[in-house]
C-alpha cells in the first residue's frame, strides 16, 4: 500500500515535469527577426541591387497614380492631349544608387478650372499611392496655365522624398482680345524669324504659318539643317543668322563668332565656312553683333565673303551705331534693315503689340521688315495676330522682296 502510493505520487511528478516542460517548450525555435520595410513603403517601391549601390524603384507606383490620374479625368470628361512621358532617375542622397520613376506631363483640354480638375482627381488618387502635391500657374507652349502636380510622398532611409509623377496643365480662360486696330492704308511686311537651330520645338510650327515667313538659321546647330529643311519644303526661305561679336563678351553665345579681333582672312574663312553650313540659304543676317557691325573693317570683310556667295544682307540693328546696312549699300549688295523687334518680351499680348506697331509702319512707310524669335509664345502670337493683320490691309512678304 505504501510502495503503491509512492509510486502514485511518481507517476503525478512525472506527469506534472512534462506538463510544465511543454508548456514552456511548445514553440518552434526562435529565428532572428528580419528588417522587414513598413507596409505603406512595400506598396510604394521596389529594391533593386546593382553593382552601383541599390535602386529605389517607384515605378510601379508612378504607373498606378498615371492610371488612377486618367481615370479621373475621364469621369469628369476631360481628354489629356500632348502626353510626355519618359524614365527618370535621380542618384540617392542618404546611400549609393538611385531612385527611379515613371514621369509624365500632359495639356487638359476641354474649358475647365484646375480646382475641378484637382476634384476629379482626389477621390480616384486614394490607394494608388498618389497625392496632388501643388497647384502653381505656368505656361505651356505659349498657353497660360495652372499646373497640378500629382506624385508620392514617401520617407526613404529615414529621409523625405517627394516625386512628380503627373504634370497637368490645366488652360486658363482666354480674355476676350482687344479690337483689331485700324490702319490708315495698306503696305508690305516681311517677317524674319530668328535663332532657328537650338531647339526643334517651334520648327514645324512656324513651316505651317500661312504667310511667308524668313528662317534665319544659326549655324552648326544640332537642329540647323532639320529648320532649313523644313522651311524650303513647306515653301519658306532661308537666310544664315551670322554670329558676330557683341558689345558684351558675356553675351556671346555662340563659339563660332566674327570679332573684331580677327583679321581681314579670318573674318572671311569664318563667314564662307558658315555660309556652306546652312543649305539653300538667299541672304544673311547678322546674330547678336552689336560691337562687330559698328565696325566698318569688319563688315566690308563680311560682306564681301556675302556678296561673292550672291547673296543678299539685312542688318539686324541690334546697335542704334551700327554701319552694316551702310557698307552693304556701298559694296552694291542688296540690302535691308530691321525696323522692328517683336518678342523683347514673352509676354503674348506684349508680341501682338508690337506685330500690329509693324503693320503701322508697313501702312505708313508702304514696307517693314521685323524680327522675331523662334519661340513658343512668339509662335501663339503670330498665329493669332496675323489672320487679322491681313483683314487690315498688310500683305506678308519674303525678306528677299523688300532688299534693294
């Protein structure tokens, strides 16, 4: 009896020991615990590894806010137009790689506020990982504007980082223009348009202007020959837009310059080297200039590289001083002189302005010559003002009609 209760109690300390042991064993052994990104920066990159360092990528995200932005407009029946898009990336700050996205930019049409545009937006953005981050006015290829731009806000290495995923360029209502003005009689006016090569942006938007219209092209440009082409095939002429030297030094913007420190064969090697750089040119006009066309020397070497080559010259009249339209009469070569600058502003209004100052001194004088620039809001600005510059009475004319 006593050995059986012993042994009871035996069996009971050995049941109660593994009890215990299991309950304080009854888990798998524990693992370190891994770094794990917090949920809302799992959603809104990914990690790529290369030999550079790591590669924050957003573009997935970017790709759902650009959906989610789409959707928006579309519910509120606004069409994007003019849609850029492209890859950026950007080098990290805080460690060694980058940080990549998917950006783009693109015009609304349709009449509409930006705060509408911004309402439509809002309620498709949440859960896309995409928030409006500003609302700023802007232009877009010459149009005023309200931009809204739409990205991610996230913390990145313990930094914050704003991305732009979404340029929205929202047109802001057209004020009704001032009534054409009245001209006392009719005349001739040629429009120079000057600076073509640096940019492709205003090329075929000046080729589809429906008056004539003078390319001036600089040379060596990446976009010379792609403007001069575009302008003999649309009908259009082509003069060169000679650099030479201007007053300041710091103005000068192109390396191939005439200057007056050159002697009489520099001066002319340089001119017949940049004249065979602009094909199917008629005539040259002079690029910045103002301290080399004050300079007798230095035109009569110019103008005599011009005159060989049958070609005609316009003096931009970018110095009050200058002498270049006088010793081109001299040296018998046809000659004009601008009367006008049209875009010393960019201001479209401005531009309109000073087309319709053109067209008075074309009534008053029976001819003008005026120069502009190959720029977005001196295209918006023409466009606009020539049909009703004709209605008034002048005739648009090539350069080479009005030198003599």
């Amino acid at each position: 009896m006593f050995k059986s209760g012993k042994v009871r109690l035996l069996l009971l300390l050995l049941v109660l020991g593994a009890v215990l042991y299991y309950m304080n064993n009854d888990t798998p052994e524990k693992k370190p615990r891994e770094t794990v990104a917090p949920p809302s920066q799992q959603q809104l990159y990914t990690v790529e590894k290369t030999g550079a360092g790591s590669v924050a990528d957003y573009t997935a995200t970017a790709q759902r806010v650009h959906a989610a932005v789409d959707s928006g407009l579309a519910g509120a029946k606004l069409a994007a137009r003019n849609v850029q898009e492209g890859r950026r990336e950007v080098p990290r700050t805080a460690v060694e790689g980058a940080i990549r996205w998917h950006a783009r930019q693109l015009l609304v049409s349709g009449d509409v506020q930006a705060d509408a545009v911004k309402q439509a937006l809002a309620p498709r953005l949440q859960g896309s990982g995409g928030v409006v981050l500003a609302t700023e006015a802007d232009t877009y290829q010459g149009q005023s504007t309200t931009r809204i731009d739409v990205g991610i806000r996230d913390t990145l290495a313990g930094d914050p980082l704003t991305i732009v995923t979404d340029r929205i360029f929202v047109p802001l209502p057209r004020k009704p223009d001032a009534p054409a003005p009245k001209l006392s009689g009719s005349g001739r006016l040629a429009l120079i348009i000057d600076d073509f090569g640096y940019s492709p942006d205003t090329i075929a938007a000046y080729a589809a202007m429906p008056v004539p219209i003078t390319f001036s092209v600089l040379p060596y440009r990446p976009y010379s020959n792609e403007a001069a082409a575009k302008a003999l095939s649309s009908g259009h002429q082509v003069m060169l837009h000679l650099p030479m030297e201007p007053l300041s030094a710091a103005e000068q913007s192109e390396a191939s310059t005439i200057t007056v420190a050159m002697s009489d064969q520099e001066i002319r090697d340089m001119t017949a080297k940049a004249i065979k750089a602009v094909p199917g040119l008629i005539g040259v006009n002079n690029h910045q200039g103002s301290r080399a066309t004050a300079d007798s020397r230095v035109m009569r070497a110019t103008l005599a590289v011009i005159k060989a080559n049958n070609l005609f010259f316009v003096d931009s009249r970018t110095n009050g001083h200058s002498v270049a339209a006088e010793t081109s009469r001299q040296m018998g070569l046809r000659t004009g002189s601008n009367d006008i600058f049209l875009d010393g502003q960019s201001d479209i209004a401005y531009i309109k302005g000073q087309l319709w100052a053109a067209a008075r001194m074309a009534a008053r004088n029976g001819s003008a010559i005026a120069i502009g620039h190959a720029r977005p809001n001196t295209v918006v600005a023409l466009r606009e003002a020539i049909p009703e510059v004709e209605a008034a009475g002048i005739k648009f004319i090539f350069a080479s009609q009005l030198v003599k």
